[in-house]
C-alpha cells in the first residue's frame, strides 16, 4: 500500500472513531461524538442524513455539515487560478445582467490591530495566512484543510489540538498540552495528529459523480446543465 493511501486509511479510521471525554478530551461543547456521524451520507465524508442526527443529539436544529468531497483538489488550486476566474466571469453577460458575481474571499486578519502594534509599530498585526485566499468552511474562512480540520475538531467536537489550543468552556483548560497532538513517541504514521490524519483522509477523497437520472431525471438535468453553463456558474 502506498504511502499516501496508507494515509488516506488511517485518516479515514480517525474519521469514524467514537470519541469519548476520558480518552479524547470530547467537549464540553460538541455537536456529535464522530466525525462520521455527521457526515455519513452518501457515503462518509459526506452531509448529514435526512434526519440530521444532531436533532437528536442536541434537541433542537443545527447547521447542515458540509460534504469534503473532492476537497483536496480544490486545496490545490492556485490562489492566482482563483483570482483569474473571477475576473473572467465577472464580465459574462448573461451573469452579470442576473446580478451573479463573485470575489475572492481574501484572509485580511491584519486589519484587526492591537493597540501596541498600531500605537508603537504603526501598522496592524500580519501573520503568514494574510493575504491567501481561504475557501474551506461555511465562511471559507480557512485556506487548508488542516485549518478546517483543526478548527472543525475543536468547535464541533470540543477538542483541543495543535492548532487550535484553547477549550471552548475556558474554565475547562486544565492541562498543559492539547487533546490531539503530534506524538514523537509513536512509530510510523501514528506519529501524526488526529487533524494531521483527518486532513490527509480528506484530500483523497474523490469529487461526488453527477447522476444522470436524480433528481427530476435526465430531461430535467440537461436543462439545469445547459442553464448553468449560460449564466456563466460553469
């Protein structure tokens, strides 16, 4: 087996493992115990059922997770590719006439200053990520997948990790170190982080096959097709 899908097959057994406060660091706030149980269908990786089970889980309505299909080749593409889509569509016609347009969603992090910086340095903070432009998570807030794993383990599941340390109930920070962390004790790929095994998980997962038939069949498809294609969204 190869390197990277030995990668992809740890990642995916993380993906579906129950987590549990005692072994894990899970919650105090989550919103399952699993990745895999709300992204299940249609198949792991993927939105939730028809019945979300988060319902159940937290007695009231919930965000509809997003599916990851796919996702590591649209972490591939290059922020330039990016930049010249949009101003290519931008000028479309057909798209413009509907009010359809877009813009890249740039990491601007730096326009929030401290008072230090802008008081003695006279400029904001900047960090590497400024200037990127990010498009993983319901805001495309993050520019990687292990940015949207890391951010994903400890808002929806409550653990902590390397990237992001701190416990969503603060009075909860009682220990030195995260809950998921690089472990150089280990042998092998178990070295890596849980969001480490997450992230490669996701980046082989292959984009979803379109349906010929489903939903409101073929005839009905190939007029959406061809309409999408005309305005431009293709």
């Amino acid at each position: 087996m190869s390197l990277p899908l030995r990668r992809k097959v740890l990642g995916a057994a993380k993906f579906a493992k129950i987590d549990t406060v005692a072994g894990d660091g899970l919650g105090p706030r989550m919103n399952l115990k699993s990745c895999v149980g709300c992204h299940a269908q249609p198949a792991m990786g993927g939105s939730s059922a028809k019945i979300n089970p988060q319902f159940a889980f937290v007695d009231g309505p919930d965000r509809i997770p997003t599916p990851v299909f796919g996702a590591g080749l649209i972490e591939q593409i290059q922020d330039s590719t990016i930049a010249v889509n949009v101003a290519t569509q931008s000028v479309l016609a057909a798209r413009s006439g509907l009010g359809i347009r877009g813009k890249v969603n740039i990491v601007a992090s730096g326009n929030t200053a401290t008072g230090q910086s802008s008081r003695i340095m006279g400029e904001a903070n900047a960090n590497a990520n400024d200037g990127t432009i990010a498009r993983f998570g319901w805001k495309a807030q993050n520019k990687s997948l292990l940015l949207f794993t890391g951010e994903a383990y400890n808002v929806e599941m409550g653990i902590t990790n390397e990237l992001f340390q701190t416990e969503r109930e603060e009075e909860c920070q009682l220990f030195a170190t995260p809950n998921d962390f690089t472990d150089p004790t280990q042998k092998g790929l178990d070295v890596l982080s849980d969001i480490e095994k997450f992230a490669a998980f996701m980046r082989l997962l292959a984009p979803p096959a379109p349906s010929t038939t489903e939903p409101g069949g073929a005839a009905s498809i190939s007029c959406g097709k061809s309409l999408l294609i005309t305005v431009g969204c293709s």
